[in-house]
C-alpha cells in the first residue's frame, strides 16, 4: 500500500510495523519514525486506527471466562493429545 506521497518510511514498511508500534514493542527511535510516518499520511493513519479499534475489541472480549466445564473439557483433550503425540514418539 501507498499514498502516493514521498515519506521517509514507505507505507508498507510502516504497516508491517504497526501491530509492534500498538504494542509498544519498538524501540524508540523506530516508534518516533512510525508516529511521524502516522502523522503525515492519512491512509496509514486510518489503517492503524482500524488495527487498534480491532485489537481493543478482541481485547475486551477476550477478558469473559469459559465455564469450568468447558475448560475441563479442554484441558482433557488436550491431556489426551499430549498421550498421543508421547505414545507416537516411543512407537
């Protein structure tokens, strides 16, 4: 993706970048490069406020419990997996 303006960083680079930028998993110079970058193009802006909307969202759903027996029902098959995976293994 580009928005046919010249920048510093092309836009690709800094959307492959954004999910690390959301998460403050940059370091700062590369964050100040993407937040620039944010600032001067508004396609990539719009993009990276999509992706943030998302991840809040699927964050807070994310914060209900599975009832206990659903997570028992996992835990079981998962437990079952494991023998298999083991069992293979010794065979």
């Amino acid at each position: 993706m580009t928005c046919g303006d010249p920048h510093d960083k092309d836009c690709a680079e800094v959307l492959e970048r954004v999910f690390f930028f959301i998460d403050n998993e940059l370091p700062t110079a590369d964050s100040s490069e993407i937040q620039q970058h944010l600032d001067e193009c508004g396609p990539c802006l719009e993009k990276y406020d999509l992706e943030r909307t998302v991840k809040t969202l699927v964050q807070r759903s994310c914060s209900e419990h599975a009832p206990e027996t659903l997570r028992d029902k996992v835990l079981l098959r998962i437990r079952q997996v494991q023998v298999e995976i083991t069992e293979t293994r010794v065979d």
